[in-house]
C-alpha cells in the first residue's frame, strides 16, 4: 500500500508529494497504515523536506498509535511554526493544520523581524519580500519595531510609506521613504518631526517634492532640504 502526504498550501503551487518512498515496507503493510495524510499551510518559510522530516517518525506508527501531541510539539519545535493542529480522520487519513510567523520587516542580511518581535533566521526561499527594512544594535529590536509602529500608523500614503528605518547611538535615527527621501530624525520627538515634514509635503515643498533628496529634521523650528545633484550631459 502506497499513502502519502498532500501538501495543500495556498498560493505557494506545492503539489501532492510522496512521503511514503522514505516508509519501511513493512510499516505500509500494517492493517492502520495512513492513506490520506494533508497538511495545510500557507507555506512560504517551511519547505516541504522540513515538514516530511518533522513528521515522517509520527506517520510511520500508524492511524491507533499516532502520537497528536508529539506531533504537535515537534511541528512547533520549528521557529517559524506558531501554531500547528493535528486531527486523526476516520479511518485511514490525518489532517496537519500550520500557521507560520508573519515577517514584519527585513533585519539586516539574514534576519526577519516577526510580528512577535523576534528575529527569525532568514530562509533561502523568502527572498523577493516587499517589506520594509529596519537596522540598530539587535538588543533594541523591541525599541525600533515599536517606533517603526508608530511612524508606519503615520505615514499611510503610498509614497511616503517606510522604506527602511535605522538607529545608530550617535546619529539618531534615520527614516528612508518609499519616494526616495531620507529624513534625519535624531533622538527624540520622532512623530512630531515627521509630522512637520508631513506638513511641508503639503505646503512649500509640494511642487518639489522629485527635487528633494534628504530633509534633516534636527533643527527645533526649521528643517534643512538637500536637494537632488542635477544630472549633467557630458556628451
């Protein structure tokens, strides 16, 4: 008896894939050998090899034996696995349910930031993500997830959503934008700041906004505009 493993994960294109290959003969030959195995995702940080090498020493003790609680933990026992519920379906057949962790943002070169505020290793796979980036020391990820946050919940068009968010201990931190501008933000006061900004945008800088390459907010009543270096024709 042949039984398998259907991987049903939507938008990501996983087909039925064969588990059983792997399965001693003699194990697919009992009278409770599984014939409908599903697990549903989405999927898109766990790959269909981590998921069969999680599962296959469970699937392999048959329908009476299968262990729902180990199963459980073992699937959690993989960082990007939130949550995961494992149903037996009469007669021959289970059902594995997966949620994985939502990426919030880009850290650095190998790194996701989760909505839960951890950083997860970044997997191979989940590689073209428009997501924004945030950069610091990793011990303030809670700090700039948080200010991220809060500026994300302000700038809501779509040219002015976050591109990236940095802090650095002496500079302050740095906001790049969607459109290309780069705001200097310093240290404290953040959402006032790029509130001014905001009201800028909508005032004296709306006809020039292509022109402006950086705004340097630091200054208590006033801000300072770079503005873009004009291309010249050498030819």
């Amino acid at each position: 008896m042949i039984c398998g493993l259907l991987l049903v994960a939507s938008g990501i294109g996983y087909s039925a894939k064969w588990l059983w290959q792997r399965a001693p003969v003699e194990e697919l030959s009992r009278v409770d050998a599984l014939e409908d195995v599903k697990v549903k995702g989405p999927f898109r940080a766990v790959t269909a090899r981590q998921l069969e090498d999680i599962l296959l020493p469970y699937l392999q003790k048959g329908f009476f034996a299968l262990d729902i609680d180990g199963m459980r933990d073992a699937l959690l026992d993989n960082p990007w696995i939130v949550s995961a519920s494992v149903s037996r379906r009469w007669p021959n057949g289970v059902e594995v349910v997966v949620e994985e962790a939502r990426p919030l943002a880009i850290w650095g070169e190998d790194q996701l930031l989760i909505a839960s505020g951890e950083l997860l290793p970044r997997p191979e796979q989940m590689t073209d993500l428009r997501l924004p980036e945030l950069a610091g020391d990793a011990d303030l990820v809670e700090r700039i997830m948080a200010q991220y946050q809060a500026l994300a919940g302000l700038l809501t068009t779509k040219d002015m959503e976050v591109r990236r968010l940095s802090f650095d201990e002496l500079a302050g931190w740095q906001l790049d934008l969607v459109n290309g501008i780069r705001l200097q933000l310093g240290h404290d006061e953040l959402l006032e700041r790029v509130d001014r900004f905001l009201s800028l945008t909508r005032g004296v800088l709306a006809p020039h906004l292509q022109k402006v390459a950086g705004v340097d907010t630091r200054y208590n009543n006033a801000v300072a505009v770079e503005w873009k270096k004009l291309q010249t024709d050498n030819n």
